[in-house]
C-alpha cells in the first residue's frame, strides 16, 4: 500500500480539497496501539484494494492528534483510534474503526464510485 504520511493541516486542507476528483481515504494509527497495529495490518494485507483509486493517508496519532481532531471537526465524525474514513464528492462514504475496519468493503465503495 502507497500511504501518504499526513502531517500538517495544509495537507490535510489539500486532501479534503481533492476528494471531488479523487477519493481520499485516512488511516488513524495509534503507533503505541496493537488493536490498532493490528488493524493497519489486516487493512493493509486484504490485498484487494487498489491503491490507484483512492489517496490513502496515514496519520499518527501520537504526533498529529492534532489532525485527527481537525478531521473530527471537519468531517463530523467522532475521533476514534484506530479509525479508518472515506471522503468523496464531499461526503463521508465509509467509516469504521478497530476490528470493524474492512478493507474488502473500502474496495467495493471504491468499485461502486468508479
């Protein structure tokens, strides 16, 4: 998987600035986490997403907690860890967090907004 490391609120404005020509999917991992490792792990091993049809963006949350409450604030959505959400023509198409985190469903919304 190409994550892109999300570390400044310009970035992150770049990235939800984007989401209406691509979608744009953000990773939230706690790096001190084994649910969340764990997570990251089996999201990044289901091998069925294709990492052409979407940004993904990885944000740790003991660096940039600050970013993750920015999404938060942005999108709505309550801060979990890990969390995983996709942004497309400016709506929230799929979050999930700990082992509800599915990369096959990631790749079917993917497949669904070609």
């Amino acid at each position: 998987m190409a994550w892109i490391h999300l570390t400044s609120q310009e970035q992150l404005q770049e990235a939800i600035n984007s989401n209406e020509s691509k979608p744009q999917l953000f990773f939230k991992h706690s790096t001190r986490c084994i649910i969340s490792k764990m997570a990251l792990q089996d999201f990044e091993r289901s091998r069925v997403i294709d990492s052409t049809s979407a940004d993904f963006y990885l944000l740790d949350l003991l660096n940039y907690r600050n970013i993750s409450d920015e999404i938060s604030k942005r999108l709505n959505i309550i801060h979990q860890s890990p969390q995983v959400i996709m942004l497309s023509n400016n709506e929230v198409l799929y979050s999930e967090t700990h082992e509800r985190i599915n990369g096959a469903k990631v790749q079917h919304i993917l497949d669904e907004i070609k």
